[in-house]
C-alpha cells in the first residue's frame, strides 16, 4: 500500500523508489516503509548499522564513535541513530530536523531509528519533556562533527581546501568551480567515519566542529509532517503488542484480590483441562497463567482458582476519606534528615522556602484568606494495558516493549533477572502514551521471568481493570493556603503547605520496586519518599513560605496505590492550589485576575534565570490577546439562565517554559455539567523546532488537564482500588471537547532573534495550569470556588446549591 | 472447535476455532490484521472496532461465530492503492499523537459518513463520543472527519475511482 496517497503519480513513484532504495541500504528490504518507522526488523537494523548481531549478545554501541549516531547511504541518504524514544509527539521528525540541519542534507533523505538498546546508544529514552532541551544537542553535535569530516574527505577528494568548498543538500561543490561535486553517499557509503568523539557522557559527547547558529537552522522551525503518522492510520505499523515470534505463547496475570493479600493456594487442576492450557508460573504472590492462545491465557487466568489471606490491617483509607486521612497522619518524610537506608536523596523541593518575614505579613495586614484545596490520586490508565513480548533464545534476554525508557528497562530485566548487561536486550516499539507510566513499566520483568521459566517467547498483556486499578497512580495532593492583602489590596504575605500522598513512589524502572519484585518479595527495605512538591515560585510577593511534607499509605508495599511520575509530575496538583489561590487573593482585593498576576511579575526581577519573568510577562499578554480578555474582577454578576458562563486564567512556568492558559466554561445549573467552550494557551519554550507538531503536543496536554480537571478521580475501598475501567475512572470525551481551541506559540525572550536562542522543554507544561484556570473559569461564572478536583457534575452541582446559586 | 467462514476486507478465511472466541484474536493473531487493537475488551473504548454490515462495531466482545457478514479492518479501506479520504484527512490534520485509538476513531468516524455525509458539529460528538482517546486527539479528530467531508462531497461520483484530491 502507498503510504503517500494524495501525491501526484510521478513523485509518489520516486518517493517509494527512493525509499526502496533507501531500505535496501539500510538493510531494511523486509518491511515496506509503513513498517519501516517502528524499527520493527530490528535484526536487519542491527546488521545495517554495524551493531550488534541477531544472537546476541549485545554489548552498547559507543556513543563515542560517530557510527553509532549516522550511517551515509549510497543513494546520499543518511539514518540517524538516537537513544529517544518518540510515544507520539513527534520527536523523531524533530530530532530528524536538527541533524539534518547539522548534517547539511535534506531533511527528506533522512529517517530516525529510536531506543533498542543493542542499536543506538543509551540517551535514557524519552521523559521529562527533555527531547529538545537536552537530549538533541549531542545529535547535533555529532551531526555537525559528521559534515565537518565529510567536508574534509571531499577536499582530499577534489584536491581542495576546505574553506574553497561549499555544501548543501549532501553535495559538496568547489566554490570557484561548481561543477567539481561530490556526494556525502560517494564519499562515505559502504565506509565507517571511524572518527572517535570526546566527552565523559552521552550528554557532553562532541567532535572538533561547532553546531549552527539558529539563523542558519533550514528545516528547523518549518512543520514537515511526522514521518510516524501514514503508518499509523493505513494500519501498516507493527506495535509492540503485534510481535509475534516463532513458538510464542500468551500469558495473562492473575492479580491479588486485595492489596498486600497473600496468596494461600493454588487449585491448578481448575484450569487443567482448558484448552491450550501449558503452565501455571509462581512466586511468592505473583501468579500467572501460559496458554498457546491469547483468548485462552485470558480465560485461564479468569478461571484459575486461588486462595488469598487479607492483611491483618487495612491498607488504606477508602477514597472518600482519603483526604480526612492525609490530614490526621503523621507526616513521613519531608522536614526530617536523610534517614540511613532512605532509598533516594529526597526532593530538594521538600525542604522549606522562606522569603522575607512572612509572620509579620500575616500579623499586620488589612485582609487574610485562607484555603485549602483537595487532589486525588489520579491514574495514567494507559489506553492500553501495560505489555511486552520476552524471547529467551540462545541464552540471551530480548525484550519487545514500549517501554519510554527502553535502556532503563534493560537494566530493569538484567538485574531483575540476574543476567548480565549484555545479554539483555530490549526493543523499543510504539504503543499507548508513555506520559511516565512506561518508565515505571511492569510487563516487561514479567515477560522476561516467564519467558525463561517456560524456556519460550511468551507475550504478556495487562487487562483493563488490571491496568486502571494497578497501574501508577498520581499523588493526591492535599494544599492549605494562606494570604495576607494589605490596605491597597496587594498580596503581602503568602503561605502554601502541601501534603502528598507519596511515600511508595516508584522510580525508574527498578528491578526491586516493579510490581512483580514486590510481589514476588524481592524488593528494597524502604521505598522512595516522593515528593510535596510547590508550584513554580512566580510571583515577587515579599514575604513568603512555602513547605510540604509526604505522608503515608499503612501499607505501602504490593498495593495498587503505588504513585509514580504522571506526565509534569507532582506539577499540576500545586499548580491547581496556587493559581487557584492566587484567584481567591484578586478576588479579594476586587481586582482583574490577569492585572493581579501582571503587578506580581513585574515587582521583583532579580532572579530572572533564563528570563522567565520576561517571557511570563509576554505569555499572559499573548493569551489574554488571542482570547480578547477584558479586564474586571471575578466572579462577574451571576446571570439568571439555565447556562453561566465564565473565564479563567492561570499560568505557570515548567523549567524554563513558561505557560498561560484561559478556559471560558459553561455552567449547567441544573446537572453541575461543566463544559469548557473555549481554550487558550499560550506556550513559550524558546526555540520551536517543529510548530506543528508542537502546537499538536500542546494541544493534546491542555486536554489532558482539561480531563484531569473535570473527570479523572482513582476511586477506592479500604482493600482494593474499585476504578476498574473507562465508566469508574472516567476520561475525557469528543462531547467535552471545546468549541475552539487556540495554541499561540511566543517567543518572549528579550532578544527574540538571538542566535543562541535554546530549546527548551515541551508538552508537560501544558497539563500545568490548567486544572485552576477551569477553577477560575467556574468561579467567575457562579462565584462558587470548587477546591476539590475533579469537578464532576454531582459535585459542582452540590456546591452550587449550598451556595444558594 | 468448529468451521468458521469468515469474509475480510474482500478475502475469505475458513478457520478451525473455538465459536466463543472473540473475533479481535482471530483478526490479529490468526489473520495477521492490526489496525483492531485491544484496548479494554470491554466494548467501551473502540480501538477494535471493525465495521460490520455498515456499523462500527467493537470486535473484542464479539463472538466470531456470531459475526454475520462480511468484515471491514483498518486496513481494508484503502482501495486502488490510494488511502480512504478519512485516512488522508488523518495525515493531513497531522491527527494522532500515539495513535493506539485511531482504528477505533477512523472506523467510526467511517461508518458514520456512510450514513451521514454531512454531520454536524454536534452529530459527530455524539457519534463519536463512545470513541476513546487517552492522548486526547479528539480536537483533531473532529477536524479531519469534517475535512473527509468535504473530500468525499467533492469526489463526486463515488471514492474509489481516480478522483480522490
Ligand atoms: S478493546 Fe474493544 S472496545 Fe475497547
Ligand atoms: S492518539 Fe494516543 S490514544 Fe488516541
């Protein structure tokens, strides 16, 4: 099938030819290019790019050699070879912009091979938002290195100096003489660069040459489409879940019925004589089921009988005393030392910010408010349930996965396994999201355990109740404010105190805190402490203390409560609170929200570090533009109808992102329903490598917030999450979808056109603020400030009534 | 076990299987499609939708041996070698971000244009609304199937001869 439909005949044709011939070079021939993207023939891939063989084992690419970065093919086209992983917001076509820039070749000879860890060299995967900000520059770096060598092959090749010759589109030329040409493809392909970079780590890798400033960037900051897409609607992508490989069996977990239970017996004979039934695996208390095919292992599993002992207490509050409960316990981590045995250095974040003399403040001032604002865990719940394929063949450990941070999880499964580093490989592969919960990924262990019980490929797939109810939940988050105005109703004194719900955070694929490490018993004497975090320290308000503490689950091992990093982790539930709060303080003083915010930034700009408050500055006047605000106070008078409507602000700052975003809501008097008719954001991240496809990420976070705001609640009893599905833990909808969505790019740096403009971080930031800007909006509507998220139609509903609106 | 006769994107399979299965398996693992994936297996999120005598249907809770017709996969709506107007509308409004829900939403968005050539705003919320998205493309979504609207109203006669844009 032809990938390119739409495209006139004759292009269509070169396309694919190029493309065939590109294949072909890249020892690729088995896949059509549809497949092509998803790296799918990883063993054709690894012969083409010198690495390692099929059979292992698979010792890391040298991220010191250039070949382990770019590989120049006969045709001048060139692969680039980098250690991200790309879930689905484009950037493999980013990566492929800037090296192509680098490299001098255009960007349509090029194609991007991501995150197996036996081809392509260990940049951690993907997370944090960091693809642009930080993981591109030792692409670049190697890319300006590569053109930098080639350039000096072709001048011994034409018997020229360098600096008489020019490039362009993978062509060298003589200057004086255009017609003495050279290809990248003559110069090198069939050849390595065999040039050997310098530096301690990947990220500080180099060559001798500099990388371009942004005047001279061609593709970068164009929108050419992301090369992941055609394959993903003509149905032609292999995913992680469609690995099939020869002799492959189906397993299917079998999880306790209640968190901590214990397992007390296995009845195998209930599920003996099922058909294709091989083999029950177990260990301490994980349990799964092997049959031949996949709807066997799943009704196996359903069927098998098994006996579990409750714990003698309760694990956990039931969520709806979730909160009653974080404010009676004793806090665990935060505000004490380092205790030996403590498993990280806790979040810096936890310890106390005071600025100036926040007592005084609050003693003197004209006005005081008080707040407190309530978030519950909420949980990634992946589209699909967590899964990978595990091959055990000659001897090695080859893992099919989409795990965000592939290299992680090799580490995960060889120390989990006990095998050595270079026997373990794993593929990465696309599949639902990423958005941190892959990071922290539990199918992988369990199909590499199974696979060498049984001494078979064996491929594992979460069901939906397993995955919404046992997947990483995001913190709740339990935040009491304090403001002091003074007489000219500015906010003077400002106290923010938060209580997360953190202290069994899971990191980064750890063989000892996966779930089936914890289950099985083999897990670490103490688990991470997490964080409460504070939101981003934006406003120049002279006197202020901000502090938070974790508490903790009675149980914290072998639950389903286990928290873990949900995209801008532990950011959008302070945010919520603190620009919420700084709503509650303008509407006391009886002034316009946005105004409030402007007078806040432009107080104090002595720790401008990356010129955040210049860029706040220009994104909040960018939204308020795009949206047409009209300065006033909120609430505005509450109308009559059946329908109120409002808007709200808030924004926010992610590393050195700054984000503003404005929600205009309907709100249905009758149901509660809030609908959000309208959204803006405004997004600078410095340089925009893609605007397209950043608009798109942007776009699709705002929603996610969006959703978090008004839907997503993980709900609980006192022995088992009861969120099982899309009806119990709720996501957003084409019917919640605004009218309108607008995404303005800014550039709000004082020096917009500087040359050394950076990226920085994109797309979590945008999840940021917008749960309180819904809350703002809500509230301009009604006057009803909701502190508690989500807001469901029931809940807003009750709050409007006890307001008598 | 029994003889099963199954008619796909225009291809006809007799398989040997047990009737309860649900028809997603026979699709993906015996068959080799994978536009249908499993996102729920509960007839809740749409990601294995396939299209069954004009309707989207969620395969996952589907009996095979209750399947009467014949059926239509992600991968059967290209004909001529040229995508379907949804498909190319979908690249051209850069639609999914991961992609894992986008069977669910062309196929329904599909079914819906076969019955409804020019939806509005709001029909196509409410036909789409059981559709799913955790990456939240549904801004996009919406966009595109109004964009084939258009594609497919001006290709007249019908899509599939040499006059889709
Ligand atoms: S997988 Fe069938 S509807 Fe979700
Ligand atoms: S695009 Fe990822 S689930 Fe829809």
């Amino acid at each position: 099938m032809s990938v390119s439909a739409g495209v006139p005949e004759q292009i269509e044709e070169a396309l694919v030819t190029h493309r065939r011939g590109f294949l072909k070079s890249a020892g690729l021939l088995a896949v059509s290019f549809g497949a092509f993207v998803g790296a799918w023939t990883t063993e054709a891939v690894a012969q083409s790019s010198g690495g390692a063989k099929g059979a292992g084992p698979y010792p890391d690419p040298d991220f010191r050699q250039i070949d382990s970065w770019i590989v120049i093919h006969e045709n001048n086209s060139a692969t680039f070879y980098v250690g991200k992983t790309d879930p689905g917001q484009g950037t493999g076509t980013g990566f492929r912009q800037l090296m192509s820039d680098e490299l001098d070749i255009p960007f349509d000879q090029t194609a991007c091979i991501m995150g197996s860890t036996d081809i392509t060299v260990d940049q951690v995967g993907s997370g944090g938002s960091t693809a642009m900000e930080r993981d591109s520059w030792p692409m670049r770096r190697v890319a300006a290195e590569a053109r930098r060598v080639l350039l000096e092959m072709a001048s011994a090749r034409l018997g020229v100096p360098v600096d008489q010759l020019a490039v362009s589109d993978a062509i060298v030329t003589v200057k004086a003489e255009p017609s003495k040409r050279v290809t990248y493809g003559e110069l090198i392909a069939g050849k390595k660069f065999n040039i050997t970079l310098t530096g301690n780590n990947v990220n500080s890798v180099t060559g001798q040459a500099k990388t371009k400033s942004v005047p001279e960037l061609k593709n970068t900051g164009q929108s050419p489409q992301r090369d992941d897409i055609p394959a993903k609607v003509d149905g032609s992508l292999k995913w992680a879940v469609d690995v099939k490989l020869p002799g492959m069996v189906h397993a299917r977990n079998v999880k306790p019925p209640f968190a901590c239970a214990k397992l007390t017996g296995i009845d195998e004979s209930s599920v003996k004589g099922l058909p294709g039934f091989i083999k029950v695996v177990s260990k301490g208390n994980y349990v799964a089921v092997v049959c031949e095919r996949e709807e066997q292992a799943i009704r196996a599993a359903r069927q098998l009988k098994t006996t579990w002992q409750k714990p003698s207490t309760a694990p956990f509050p039931a969520s709806e005393d979730l909160f009653s409960y974080m404010r009676a316990a004793a806090p665990i981590s935060a505000s004490r030392p380092l205790l030996a045995g403590d498993s990280e250095t806790r979040n810096p974040e936890s310890r106390p910010i005071v600025v100036g003399n926040p007592d005084a403040a609050f003693s003197g001032a004209a006005k005081t408010i008080e707040a407190e604002y309530e978030i519950p865990f909420q949980g990634h719940t992946a589209f699909a349930g967590a899964h990978a394929t595990a091959d055990p063949s000659n001897g090695q450990m080859t893992v099919y996965s989409n795990d965000m941070k592939s290299y992680g999880m090799r580490r995960c499964v060889a120390a989990f396994l006990g095998m050595p580093h270079d026997r373990v490989r794993v593929v990465w592969m696309q599949g639902p999201q990423g958005f941190g919960r892959t990071a922290a990924e539990d199918a992988g262990c369990e199909a590499a355990w199974i696979a060498r019980e049984i001494g078979r490929p064996v491929r594992v797939q979460w069901m939906r109740d397993e995955e919404t109810a046992w997947d990483t939940k995001s913190p709740a988050f339990l935040v009491k404010m304090r403001g002091a105005l003074d007489s000219d109703g500015r906010l003077v004194g400002y106290e923010y105190y938060a209580r997360s719900c953190d202290y069994n955070h899971l990191g980064y694929n750890e063989p000892d805190t996966v779930l089936i490490a914890q289950l099985m018993g083999s897990r670490r004497a103490r688990p991470a402490s997490g964080s409460a975090s504070m939101p981003s320290d934006m406003y120049a308000i002279p006197n202020r203390k901000m502090a938070g503490e974790v508490v903790g689950l009675p149980i914290v091992w072998e639950t389903p409560l286990r928290t873990g990093n949900l995209r801008d982790p532990n950011g959008p539930q302070p945010t919520f609170a603190a620009e919420s709060f700084i709503d509650e303080a303008a509407a006391a003083a009886k002034t316009d929200p946005l105004d409030f915010r402007m007078k806040m930034i432009k107080a104090d700009t002595n720790d401008d570090a990356g010129f955040r408050r210049a860029r706040s500055i220009a994104v909040l006047k960018a939204a308020a533009e795009a949206y047409g605000w009209d300065p006033r106070p909120s609430p505005k008078p509450i109308g009559t109808g059946k329908v109120l409507t409002g808007r709200g602000i808030a924004y926010s700052f992610r590393g050195q992102t700054v984000v503003a975003q404005i929600a205009e809501v309907e709100v249905n008097r009758q149901t509660g329903h809030v609908w959000a008719k309208r959204l803006v954001c405004a997004h600078d991240c410095g340089l925009v490598v893609n605007p397209e496809s950043l608009r798109h990420a942007v776009e699709c976070g705002t929603l996610h917030g969006l959703s978090r705001a008004i839907h997503e609640e993980v709900r609980f009893d006192t022995e088992k999450v009861t969120s099982l599905d899309w009806f119990s833990h709720p996501t957003l909808r084409h019917a919640d979808v605004p009218e309108r969505i607008d995404i303005v790019l800014v550039n709000g740096d004082p020096n917009p056109n500087r040359p050394d403009l950076p990226p920085y971080g994109a797309g979590e930031a945008s999840l940021k603020p917008m749960l309180a800007a819904i809350a703002n909006a809500i509230h301009d509507a009604t006057g009803v400030r909701i502190r508690r998220v989500p807001f469901r139609d029931d809940r807003v509903l009750a709050a409007l009534k006890a307001a008598g609106v | 076990m029994s003889k099963i006769e199954l008619k796909v994107n225009g291809r006809s399979h007799t398989l040997d299987i047990e009737p309860a299965t649900p028809l997603l398996y026979i699709l993906r693992n015996d068959l080799g499609l994978q536009g249908p994936r499993f996102g729920c297996g509960l007839g809740q999120c749409g990601a294995c939708k396939v299209i069954i005598n004009g309707a989207a249907v969620p395969s996952c809770v589907m009996p095979v041996s209750s399947v009467k017709g014949e059926i239509t996969t992600l991968e059967g709506l290209a004909s001529n070698g040229r995508l379907h107007p949804l498909q190319q509308a979908w690249i051209d409004e850069q639609v999914p971000q991961c992609g894992f829900c986008q069977n669910g939403q062309i196929m329904t968005a599909k079914a819906m244009l076969d019955k409804n050539p020019h939806p509005t705003d709001a029909q196509i919320r409410e036909s789409m609304n059981g559709t799913l998205c955790r990456c939240m493309s549904y801004y996009r979504v919406q966009t595109a199937i109004k964009r084939a609207a258009k594609t497919i109203a001006n290709a007249s006669p019908v899509f599939g001869k040499e006059v889709v844009a």
